[in-house]
C-alpha cells in the first residue's frame, strides 16, 4: 500500500530561535526568511501496512517550547512503514541557530545567522550564505559550504569537503575523502588522510595543511605576512607563490626532488638523505616551511596550465543542485554517469577535452528532454520549475561552448606546435649537411624535438 501526506504548517516563534532535527531516512532543507515565524512544508510517499487511521502527526512530530524559543522537529515511523519520497522545507527566521543529528539523510541550511551543530551518517551537509560559526561532523557524505562569515570546525570520514568563499578560524579534518578550498580567508588547520588537498585562491594569513597518500596544491593571494607550513608524506606539495611576495622559506625533503619555478637565490644543500632547501626574498614577511617524506616539492610563480584553465566550479555546481532536486529513475542511468563523470573532469585543473567527455556530453544531450519533464512533474512549484529548467539550459549551454571553444583553441596551438617543431627539424637536418654539427649531436637534437613535441 502507497499513501501520500501532504501539508503545510506555521508556527507561531521568533527570531533568535533554536531548531532542533532529528530523523532517519529523511533530509531537510532549511531557509531564512524575514519574518518571525516558521513555516513547515511536508511532502510524503510511505508504503507498507499503513492503518486507515494513520496520519502525519503520527510521524512527523513538531514541538515548540516558547519559554525557550526552541523549536523540535523529529521523524519517527514504525519499522513496517517505508517512506519512499519525502520532502521537508523549513522556513525560519535569518538569526536561526541549527542543531541536527541525521543518518540517511542530507540536510541544507541557506540565509541564516547562527551558530550551526550539524550531525549526518549518510547523508551530505552544504550551507549558504550563514553568518555565524558551524561545526559539521559526517560518515559516508560530503559538506559544502559557500559564503560563510564566521568560525568553521569540520570533520567527515568518507566523504569530501568543499569551500568557496569562507572567511574564519577554520579547523578541518578529513579522511578517504578530498578537500577543496576557494577564495577562503582567515586562518586554516587542515588535516586530511587518503585524499588530494586543493586550495585555490588561498587568502590566510596563518595556515597549518597536513596530508598523508594525496598531492597537496595552495595558492598564495593577496598575502603579505604571516606563517605557513605544509606537511606530506606520500604525495608531492605544489605551492604557488606570486613574484611580488616577500618570502622566508625552509624546506625539507627525503625521497623527492625539488622542482623552483620562482624568482629569487636560494641556498641548496643535503644533509644525510635529507635535502634542504631555503630561500629569503624581500620583506621575508611570509614564513613557509615545507616538509615532505615520499613526493616533490615545486615551488611556482603561476598556477598550472594558466592558459587552458577556465572556471567550471559553478557550472558543476549549478549541475549538482539541479539534480539533487529531481530523482533519477529508469532510463535516466545514462544522463546521472554522465553527470558524475564530468563532476569529475571538473576537479582537475588540466581539463581533459578526450572523446569520453564528448561521449559524456552526448548521453547528457541525449537526456535533455527527458531531464526537463522530470522537473516538470518533480517540481510542484511551477515558477521554481521554470527556473530550474532554464538553469539547467544555460548551465549546458555555457559549458558546451566553453570545450568547444577551448578544444579549438588546443587543436590550433597543437598545429603552430607541429609546425614549429618541423621547421626545427630541418634547420638541424641543415647544418648537419653543411657539416656544422655531428651525427651524433643531431640524433640527440632531433629526439629532444620529439620528445617536446609530445
């Protein structure tokens, strides 16, 4: 037996309000809105043994302590009743403080100013545009927090970790997962086992990033003091460092190489099987001390493939909340890969512009249509729907023009390349006929032009 719950509630609160969550099997999306008052929009599927009588007050239990302002939302349905689809969107006061405890759910927080205490077993946690402190503590799910002004203490295992746009202290620790860290400012401690750590745009001005079996990449912006130490074990360390920084740095290898890329003397020495390395330029305001066991260390002026990199952040992202809106079912298993794998060419900084991403483009293309009457019977609210789709539309279209743009623009640069190299080719082939050079030098020049030119 199938039975739809549907229903709408508001409850009589204030701002500076507490919300407590707890549920199984359920993910809430709460939003901040300008009025004093909470609004409770439910919608469920549950099958099983349901009794006539049963209704959603049986199971969705909403109390309010006026005394102290705190508002208890808790799920709790028998053992024999399944849901199979539910919905519940929270609408709050801006200055809401969050308290959730979850398992198998996900749960998103957007508008509000407080001081969050988010607890999920799989299930993801992301927040937007909060002002206020948040401690986010996951198994088996991601957190993703963009636009937060105030302290952050995160902890996951299994799961990734992404910030853009986040200014605080910031205490971080991760395992078998990824972190990813953009346009951040204040100070980070960051630890993660088993996982690549990628800080682009990095604006601390104190930061302490400690990895073990993963690469480790930070870019110094807009930093004029402060101290900084990078810590590997397995996995090389690739910091990028402007011209203009004043810089004191220390670094200390064992089983990798050195690899300096920016302006400036350094002193090089090995001491036993260490290799060390250290460099004062200018101010020597910004103190950098580098470890590494079991990988390289690269010091560079300018991120990597600086020509080649354009922003696919918000098109991945706008891509993953569409789809967190409407289930995928039957026939769609080919759009949803798609969707994954370009999530996954969308992490790395070299893009790849293979034919398995045109065939990934091709499925999602295929799909399209499909795609769209999903939101449309997904989405009850026809205006939300509209934008959903047209999000959707602009998301594709921007990021098909984007690789073909730049597919065209590597097809070119790969011909000048050709042409280059074959004009090299018989200017060597020349002076070894007139005698300039010998056959031996030529060979080696002549593999050296191919070796470049692959």
């Amino acid at each position: 037996m199938l039975k739809t719950f549907n229903e709408q509630r508001d409850i009589e609160t204030k701002g500076g309000l507490t919300l407590l969550l707890n549920s199984e099997n359920v993910g809430f999306s709460v939003q901040g809105h300008d009025k004093d008052n909470t609004h409770l929009e439910t919608e469920f599927e549950i099958s099983g043994n349901i009794p006539e009588d049963f209704v959603l007050e049986d199971f969705l239990k909403s109390e309010y302590d006026k005394k102290k302002n705190e508002l208890s939302v808790k799920i709790e349905l028998p053992d024999d009743l399944h849901i199979k689809k539910s919905r519940i969107e929270i609408q709050v006061p801006h200055t809401t403080r969050v308290a959730s405890q979850q398992s198998n759910g996900s749960i998103r927080l957007e508008d509000l100013e407080g001081m969050h205490e988010l607890e999920s077993r799989n299930g993801s946690i992301r927040i937007e545009h909060n002002k206020g402190s948040c401690q986010c503590d996951t198994r088996n799910g991601s957190i993703k927090i963009e636009n937060n002004d105030g302290n952050l203490q995160l902890n996951t295992k299994n799961g990734s970790i992404t910030l853009r746009t986040c200014n605080g202290i910031m205490d971080i620790k991760g395992e078998n997962g990824s972190c990813k860290l953009i346009n951040c400012t204040g100070s980070l401690e960051l630890n993660i086992d088993n996982g690549p750590i990628r800080i682009i745009e990095g604006g601390f001005d104190s930061a302490d990033v400690k990895n073990k079996n993963g690469s480790m990449y930070y870019e110094f912006y807009g930093v004029d003091k402060g101290m900084f130490s990078f810590n590997n074990k397995n996995g090389k360390i690739l910091l990028i460092i402007p011209d203009e920084m004043g810089i004191d740095i220390k670094a200390k290898n064992m089983l990798g190489n050195f690899r300096i890329g920016i302006k400036g003397e350094y002193d090089r020495k090995k001491d036993e099987d260490t290799q060390i390395l250290e460099m004062v330029r200018g101010s020597g305001n910004v103190k950098i001390e580098v470890k590494n066991q079991n990988g390289s260390i690269q010091l560079m002026k300018e991120p990597l493939q600086k020509d080649m990199k354009f922003d696919l952040y918000g098109l991945g992202e706008n891509l993953e909340h569409i789809f967190e809106e409407i289930p995928f079912e039957e026939g769609m298993e080919k759009a949803k890969e798609a969707f994954r794998n370009m999530k996954h060419h969308f992490k790395n900084i070299k893009f790849d512009f293979s034919k398995n991403f045109e065939k990934m483009m091709n499925n999602l293309d295929a799909n399209k249509e499909k795609i769209k009457a999903k939101i449309d019977s997904e989405i009850k609210d026809k205006q939300r729907a509209e934008e959903i789709k047209q999000m959707f539309k602009e998301t594709y279209d921007s990021l098909k023009e984007s690789f073909q743009k730049k597919k065209q623009e590597r097809e070119e640069k790969k011909q000048d390349s050709q042409e280059n190299v074959s004009e090299s080719r018989l200017k060597v082939l020349e002076l070894l006929e007139k005698g300039k050079i010998s056959s031996d030098e030529a060979e080696r020049l002549l593999k050296a032009l191919g070796e470049d030119n692959e």
